[in-house]
C-alpha cells in the first residue's frame, strides 16, 4: 500500500525481482498481493520463526519499492482498476475468463494452514469433525473492516465478498474418499471450478500435499494471531483423528447452519452474538470461543501446544481481534497515512505474547 494514501501499489512483481532467491514467497492473483508459504513446521516456534522471517524480508522489500506492507483481507482503501491489476499469469488470465463477474472478489487475502495427515481416508473423516467449529476460526482471525475507506461494519468483509465465488463454502459430510473426489469432480464438470486446486471449500484436503487445509481465516495482522490459528486447526485435527479412532461419530450439522454461523462470525468477530451449530442457539461469540478451547484441549494434548495456545487465546480475548485493533489504529490515528503506518509496523512485528493465565480466568 502507499504510506501516504493507502492507495494500492502494483509493487508485487519488483518485490519479488528483489527475493527472487526466496522459494516461499510467490506472485497472487493482482500485483498488489503477495504470499507466503512456511516450510513444514514441527512446532509453533517455527511457524513463528518463519513467519517473522517473511514477513521481515517482505517489508524490506517493500520498502526498497516505496510501498508498505499490510496484511489485511481487503484492502483498505481504493484499488487500482481490477483487470488491469492482474498478474500476467496463464492460470490467472483463465480464471478471468471464466469468471469476470467476479473478478473485484479475488483481490482478498486469506490464512490458510495445512496439517499433515497419514491418509486421504482419514483427511475426510478430520473434515467431517472439524467443519462445526469453522465460525470460531473466522471470528478470531476477522481482519477486514474496512473496505473503500469506509468502515464496512463486518469484522471480516473478505467472508462475504469472498463466498460469492460458486464452490467458497462449508464442506459437507462425505463417508470415504470416493465420495469426496465425486464431489470434486461434479464441481468442476459443472464449471464451478476450473480444476480440483479452484473448489475452495473453507476446509478441504489439499490436491497438492498430503494434507487437510483449513481456509477460512483471513490473513492475520500479526504473526502471533496466526500462529493461534496455526495451533488451534492442529489440535482440531488432533482431536477429530482421536474421536474417528474412538468411533464417535461426526457432528450431524446442516451445512446451511454452519454457513448462518460463519456469517455471523464475519459481522461481529470475537465481541459479537454467534451461532451455536449444535443447538442453533444465539450465544456471545466469545462464548463459543471458550467453547472451541474445551473441544480441542485433547488435541493440545497431544501437540503439546497448550500453554501457548492458551497464552495467545488471551491475547486475543484481551486484546482484540485484528480487525478490533484496525479500528483502534484508525481512531488514533491522524491521518490515513499514520493508520497505514501503523497497520505495516504491526504486521512486520514479530513477538510471543507474553500474558500469562489461568484456564479461562480472562
């Protein structure tokens, strides 16, 4: 973004001239985005690690262009003209033609995290368990208030602006495999999806790595928020492979409530009412976010992520969504170039949190 404007800066393709040594950073789809991509990561400290790394090398980079970086699931303030935007890119320039409607919707920028697992089989038993707690993964990862230099009044205005593509929606409940590529398949020989990398369920198994990828989040303002995305999917994955070992069987919970749910969880972030998907009861948001905790403390268990998990969940209880603390930043700042300055030096900031707690005594 421009630090004085706000403005998008088509500085992508020169930043990566800049790192072209740099595997885990790559073009996006318009030429104001980038992405990173950790390698595989034992452990949180290493996402955080190579988060911060990134994101350092990704803010130099930027500055050398005359730009800053912001991570934010919109943008901001205005864009340039979306097609002209476009990164020069056979795929891209495809997914243009087959969907130009749409097109003002792909310049979003989203968190996704991939957990290994041993199977495809047992990947869409871990999808069947995980998809009730979607709603929580968003609310606390909302990161797009803003959006035409006005407040939009969602606290993730990439959720819905993203869901208008066809397939952007809950996974459902598939017995095997078999019936998970037949799903596939009916997308893409409908013309929904392009190919198996286009169906953008908000979970799904990777068609390119041996893993289940949990796509609902927006991209996180700081490391920290991700690396609690990070631990809170792993132990979702955890804890979903025990209950399948156990015979418990999945949530029998309409998709069209876990989407009701995912909605709310976009107006209103973590400070809001929510859907409870088991009862489809109204509850604070908050709530069903100590909710989620409780759900997966086995699966902390067994990734050994629970005191940081625990610390990082205050944080954001305490402190705020990214989203909360745009619209702090904004309120504080003078000008819209004090505000973006402030949304890159948060974003390039790399730190553990360092509250301590006790349970839930938040």
């Amino acid at each position: 973004m421009d630090a004085v404007s706000g403005g998008a800066v088509l500085g992508a393709p020169d930043m990566l001239r800049l790192i072209e040594d740099e595997p885990a950073i790559t073009q996006e789809f318009m030429r104001y985005q980038i992405e990173t991509a950790t390698p595989v990561c034992a452990g949180l400290g290493e996402v955080r690690a190579e988060l911060g790394r990134l994101r350092g090398l990704l803010a130099g980079a930027a500055d050398r262009v005359d730009c800053v970086l912001v991570a934010a699931g919109v943008l901001p303030f205005d864009a340039p003209p979306a097609l002209a935007a476009v990164t020069d890119e056979p795929r891209y320039r495809e997914i243009v033609n087959r969907f130009p409607a749409l097109l003002s919707s792909a310049g979003t920028c989203g968190c996704h995290v991939h957990i290994g697992v041993p199977s495809r089989e047992l990947g869409v038993q871990v999808l069947s368990r995980l998809r009730p707690w979607l709603p929580q993964l968003l609310a606390i990862s909302a990161n797009s208030p803003f959006a035409l230099g006005q407040d939009t009044g969602w606290d993730s205005w990439r959720h819905p602006m993203w869901s208008r593509w066809p397939t952007a929606r809950p996974p459902e409940i598939w017995a095997d495999a078999g019936q998970y590529d037949a799903a596939v398949r009916s997308l893409v020989d409908s013309g929904a999806a392009m190919d198996p990398r286009g169906v953008y369920w908000h979970a799904r198994l990777s068609p390119r790595y041996p893993t289940v990828e949990v796509r609902i989040a927006d991209v996180c303002l700081s490391a920290d928020d991700a690396v609690l995305l990070a631990g809170l999917v792993r132990a979702l994955v955890a804890t979903a492979v025990a209950e399948f070992r156990e015979g418990r069987p999945a949530p029998a919970v309409p998709t069209v409530t876990i989407a009701d749910a995912l909605s709310a969880a976009a107006r209103h972030g973590l400070g809001g009412p929510g859907i409870d998907v088991r009862s489809g009861e109204v509850k604070p948001q908050q709530q069903l976010f100590l909710d989620l905790l409780d759900h997966v403390r086995p699966g902390l268990d067994i990734t050994g992520d629970t005191d940081e998990v625990e610390r990082l969940a205050a944080g954001v209880v305490l402190g705020g969504t990214g989203a909360d603390r745009q619209r702090e930043l904004r309120t504080a700042s003078a000008t819209t170039g004090e505000f973006v300055v402030a949304l890159a030096d948060t974003t390039a900031e790399s730190r553990a949190a360092q509250l301590t707690v006790d349970g839930h005594g938040w």
